[in-house]
C-alpha cells in the first residue's frame, strides 16, 4: 500500500500557531533576532527539499509579534553592513582571530569534508561567517584510526583517510637550541611510524644549512625523513655487511631542487615573509660564492640577510609539511625548529589555518632543561654535528653559548597565550623528569603524550634473542608449544653464562666513563657524558637486570638457567609467537598443498595478512600487542633482556631501528644471534653476537647489518 503524502511542516505549524491563543511575553532583542534566524533556516531547507519558492517570514501568521519587532533590527543590521562592506563586524573578527588560533576542547572538525575542501585548498577564499548563521550540516567525528585492529567505509585499512584532516596532526617542536629537540622529534617519529602512523620530520637547519651553503651544510636529504629498504640476504652469501638500497620518496627535494626553491645566500625574493624581520637599514651584499658565515653571528636578528634566510626557510619547509599531509597520505608532520618566539609561533598557525583550515590538529611541544649538568652535555653533543665538524671543541662550545644566548634575548616559553587561546601543548622538562601538558585533544596528540611521559636517557642495556632450537624447528612445524631440543637446551646455558660475565663488563666500563668526565671540557674531549636527569645511586650495587620471556615451552626453558636471586624473570603473553589460526603446527610445504590460495596471499602481502582461523594473528596484531612492551622497555632504567620468536623479534628490531614497514615482516631473524641495543643521545648503538656450536660461546660479530631474508618460508 503506497504511503500517503505527509503534511506540510510548515502548513501544520502554522495551522496550530493560529487556533491556539499564546500569551504575548515579552522578548529581547537577541532572542527575537535568534527566532527569526531558525525559522530563516528551516524555511530555507524545507523550501530547497521540495523545490518551492522559500516563504516570506515577515508575511506568515506564524508570530506577528516576532516579525514586527526583527525587522527593524535586521534593516538596521543590512544598513551598516551597506555602509561599510569592506569592515567585518567585531564578533566575526574575534570569531575569525579565534578558528586561527585553534578550536579547544573538541576532537571532531567544524566541517564535513565536503564542506571543508574549499577552505583546505591553498589560496581559496573563505565564505563570510554570519553572526546570525547556523551549522547546516554534522561535524564528522574524528577518534581513533589503528591499522589492523580498526576499519569503516572511509579507512577500510585503518590508516587515516584522506578526508579525515582533523585526525591528522602537526607538532611543531619550541625551544632554545641544545634542549634535545631533535632527539625528542626522531624518537616520536620512530614510534609513530612503528604503530603505522605515517610521520615524517620536517628539519629546517638541515634546510638552513643548504640555503646559507658554506661548512656544515648536508649532503643529502634527512634519512629521518625517509626510512631506508633494508639490503637483500640471498642464501649463500658470506658476507653479513651489505649495502643499504637507494629509496626516492615523492615530494621529497634533493639538495640541488632544494637549494633552487630556497632564498640563496642571501637573495631578497618577493615572498619573503618581512612581516617578521625588522626593516634593513642598509644595502644587502651577497655573500661569496662558498657560503655565508654560519657561527653564531649568522643568528643574530640584525644580520638582515641571514634572517630572511631563517624565516623563508622555515615557512617552505612548513609548506613541505603540509603538502605531505595534505596531498601526501601523511599522518604526522613534525616542524623540527627553535620556534622560540612568539611572532614565529603566530607565523606557523596563520600558515596552516590558511592552508588546512581550522580542523588540522596542532601540537606544540616544548623541550627545556633546568638541569645545569644535562644542559652541558647536550651542548657538548653539538660539537660533533655538522655546524661544528671538525673544529677545536673549546672554540666552538663558546660559539655556540654565544648562539644560545641570542636566542635567549628573544625567547617566549610556551604558556599564557596558548593558554588564553585554547591551544594544546606540552613542555617536556629535563628530557622527561616533569612533562606538562594543555588540552590534548585527538587520538595522535594523546599516544604523543603518553609516549613523552615513559622515555628517558638513563644508560642500559636492552638485550633480544630468539628462543633455543626447539622440536618443532626441527621438524620444520610453525608454531606449536614444544620445548627445547638438546641444541636448545645448550643454548640456554651458554646465554645465561654469557650475559653474567657481559654484565660485569659493563659496570666496569660505566665507572670508568664516569671517572674521565670533564666540566668543563678538556682541549680535545669531543666525549660527553649520557645527559640523563640527575645521579644514580653512588654504591656498588650492580643495576638490575630482567628477563622477559613469552608464555611457550621453548622461551621460557631459554631463560630457566639464569639465577632467580640475580634476575628478575617474568613471563609476558606478548611475547608470545604470532599465532598462525588453523595452520598450527603445519610445515610450509603442507600450508603450500593443503591452502595454496592463502599461501599465495600470505606471501604477496606478509605485513597485513592475517592467518585464518580462531586466533589467528598478522604482524599488525603483534605490532599492537606489543606496544605496552615497547612503552616499558623505554620507561625502565634497568638492563633487560626479552627471549622471543622469529615475529616478535622481527616487530622489536623494526622499532629500535627504526625499519622501513615493508621490511618488518621480511627480515632474517635466525636462531642463534644475540641482538644488545644501548640508548644513547645520538640514538641507539646496535650490536649483534652469533652462536658458535664449536667453542660453546658468543662471538662478536662486527659490522653487523640487518637484512632481508630471501626465503618465504618464515613466519
């Protein structure tokens, strides 16, 4: 039965606003104008549903009394906006200052994707916002994106659509040179990237050092910026030291298109932002053709020709940010500069808003150092990079200080005005000691801050290995829960053996390091000390060593030789192998025979492929659950060592090394090698040690280089 057409809204209304007598009441001004600006919008809606002429409410019965008293005011409204159309009303102006500045306490974008892609395009105009308008469609929400534990129409793998521009975050890094900024930036990046986020560092020194030329400037682009493919192990090779394979990302510049787009040596383009500079007062000379003087005049806010360098730079890099963002499929973008004064700050937000609109999040993360100790030995650490290479260390440790103190003259900490205009940030104190945060707001901006609160510099050392050969290696089997063969079992011996004697060793070389310590530094002591906050207990007491091992036969018999009294031994579900759903305990040759179009997909794409079957996992699900490892393993101060599988060592490497994804899932982890990783201020410094049946002990092995294994036939 055909349904019957429903009345009119606005016939009914108006129908039940005649037969009944309503009380006359008298109303203000705004609220009367807000009445007739609903009715305004209702009509309008309705009238371009049905396509019918939109009604005149000024005519309707509905409220005579609400016509007569608004039509004056708006008369006077349209009048002084005819008077004057070139001059916003102040409401917008302080409503517009304010979308500039970023919206607070919200996750969710002002506006549709549709509605927002004119005001994310670069250059397009803004439609004017009227103080008596209202939002005429839903916000989309915007929570959490997780590739492999999250999908819906518009993310069916998890990453963050293209579309979904409030997900996706800027952080732009504050602070005065040598706070460990971009330690901070690369170890978030190492993070982010490892839980599948895509993120890149947007570096403006290296950038700076290109524009100005001379000493110090790169020879190539950031690897930080793009993470390198892992060489190929083919069986038979001898060697363990390969090349590492080129890798061109798109929308990256190399140095010759990089220094073509930037202001060189000093040139005045018209798009230089002077808004920032103070006016030159006399003729600009360009420098020599081998490059202005980069020491610590080069940063002095009256040197006019290296300014405008410094603020042009900054904003194509901020240009590059976004385009990668935007255009790119790019998650994260982290500005890595000083940004250390306010008007730079204000620069950065206008730049994004009008290029991203309202709805991109911005993080502004601040590094300080209050601790006279940790700051001294990361300004020792500048003298090895690339704008003190090879100089005498005295001299250039006072150059820099000379540095330093110019930035320090015009300095604004985060605060009062992200504060007042409801910006998220957070200042991380003496690289972790006291972290402070203000309105975090998105999903990204929160797994940044909880990875801040659990990092820090104190020297350890973190130790990865396989379990010992089990039956089921034997047997060639994947998966299962058999225990150690006899191989095994030796294995397990010799480890414990080892790492007690490696343990010593270490504790000896940590007083000795301790006791050639020099402040201030000494003519030619490059060596700083690791800037972790505070001292550490001055006894002799050895630092704590655990052992995690999975929840399986085979990795907890590896660890059933170390000495309960000196190790603290815990046994973590985490760590367990990935599990392979109803081809457990299958060879290869069986999955091949048995489930050959799920071999085939498995080996196209080993990265995303979930084994089917109850329980079955793909290396995302281990990626995931392992992160509260990850997160523990950086916020412990103790050595530690974690007796895994071949997938779960794979997922661990991948993060400490900071591995291209598609390389995660491929890489050769065999049975046998000890893998030992030392946090350092530079990053990490990775050993490995192989196996040797013949002298029952571990052998160094040098140079060693983690590859890709050629085989398929691995988890």
């Amino acid at each position: 039965m055909p349904l019957l057409p429903g009345p009119d809204p606005l016939e009914t209304f108006s129908v039940i606003a005649e037969s009944k007598v309503l009380p006359v009441r008298r109303q203000s001004q705004h609220s009367v104008i807000a009445k007739s600006a609903i009715m305004t919008s209702l009509n309008t809606k309705l009238s371009h549903e049905r396509s019918i002429p939109v009604k005149d409410l000024s005519q309707s019965p509905v409220s005579p009394q609400i016509s007569a008293q608004a039509a004056p005011v708006l008369h006077n409204k349209q009048h002084e906006r005819a008077e004057d159309g070139l001059k916003p009303m102040a409401a917008h102006r302080r409503s517009s200052i304010k979308e500039a500045l970023g919206s607070a306490l919200t996750d969710t974008p002002r506006t549709t994707p549709g509605a927002s892609a004119a005001s994310s395009t670069p250059g397009s105009p803004r439609a004017a916002v009227n103080e008596f308008s209202l939002p005429t469609a839903r916000s989309r929400p915007t929570t959490l994106d997780i590739p492999g534990l999250t999908r819906s129409k518009a993310s069916p793998d998890g990453k963050i659509a293209k579309a979904d521009l409030g997900a996706k975050l800027v952080i732009v890094m504050v602070g005065l040179p040598a706070r460990g900024k971009s330690y901070v930036t690369k170890k978030i990046a190492r993070y982010l990237n490892w839980l599948q986020h895509d993120t890149r560092i947007f570096n403006v020194g290296e950038r700076r050092r290109v524009a100005a030329g001379g000493p110090g400037q790169i020879e190539a682009a950031d690897p930080s910026h793009q993470i390198p493919a892992l060489p190929v192990y083919h069986a038979g090779d001898a060697g363990l030291k390969a090349g590492h394979a080129a890798v061109h990302t798109p929308g990256i510049l190399d140095e010759t298109q990089l220094a073509a787009t930037i202001l060189i040596n000093g040139s005045n383009p018209s798009d230089v932002p002077t808004m920032l500079l103070p006016e030159p007062s006399i003729a600009i000379e360009l420098p020599a053709p081998e490059g202005m003087d980069q020491s610590a005049q080069f940063f002095d806010p009256c040197n006019i020709k290296a300014a405008q360098i410094r603020e042009q730079v900054a904003m194509e890099t901020l240009d590059e940010l976004l385009d990668y963002i935007m255009n790119q499929g790019g998650s994260v973008g982290i500005f890595d500069a000083t940004n250390s004064t306010l008007e730079r700050r204000k620069a950065i937000t206008k730049r994004i808003r009008e290029r991203a609109g309202p709805e991109l999040g911005v993080l502004f993360l601040e590094s300080l150092c209050l601790d006279e100790q940790l700051l001294e030995s990361n300004m020792r650490l500048k003298l090895s990079g690339p704008d003190y290479k090879n100089q005498d260390p005295v001299t250039a440790l006072a150059d820099f200080r000379e540095r330093v103190t110019i930035y320090e003259k015009n300095y604004v900490p985060l605060g009062e005005y992200e504060e007042k205009n409801g910006m998220q940030y957070v200042q991380m104190i003496d690289v972790g000691r006291k972290v402070v945060s203000h309105q975090i707001r998105g999903f990204l901006s929160g797994q940044t801050v909880y990875y801040l609160l659990n990092f820090n510099l104190a020297p350890r050392q973190i130790w990865i290995t396989r379990h010992g050969e089990s039956i089921d290696n034997v047997q060639g089997k994947i998966g299962g829960d058999s225990s150690l063969s006899e191989k095994g079992h030796r294995y397990a011996k010799t480890l414990a053996k080892f790492l007690g004697e490696h343990r010593k060793e270490w504790e000896v070389k940590q007083k000795d390091k301790a006791m050639s310590t020099h402040f201030p530094p000494l003519p030619g002591d490059t060596t700083p000390p690791n800037p972790t906050y505070g001292q550490e207990s001055d006894d002799d007491s050895e630092k704590n060593f655990c052992v995690w091992t999975s929840m399986l036969k085979r990795s907890i018999e590896t660890a059933a030789f170390f000495d309960d009294e000196e190790y603290a031994i815990k046994e973590m579900r985490m760590l367990d192998e990935l599990n392979s759903g109803k081809m457990e305990g299958m060879t290869y040759e069986e999955i091949r025979a048995h489930f050959p179009g799920e071999y085939e997909l498995r080996k196209h794409d080993k990265l995303h492929y979930r084994y089917p079957g109850a329980g079955g996992e793909s290396y995302l699900d281990i990626i995931n659950r392992l992160r509260t490892v990850i997160v523990e393993v950086e916020r412990m101060t103790d050595h530690v060592l974690l007796v895994g599988h071949r997938s779960v060592v794979r997922v661990l490497l991948a993060y400490f090394k900071g591995l291209n994804r598609d390389d995660v899932a491929d890489l050769d982890a065999p049975l046998g090698v000890l893998y030992v990783l030392e946090p350092k201020p530079y990053g990490v410094e990775f050993k490995a040690y192989r196996y040797n049946e013949d002298t029952d002990w571990f052998e160094y092995v040098p140079d060693y280089e983690l590859r890709r294994a050629m085989t398929q036939t691995s988890y």
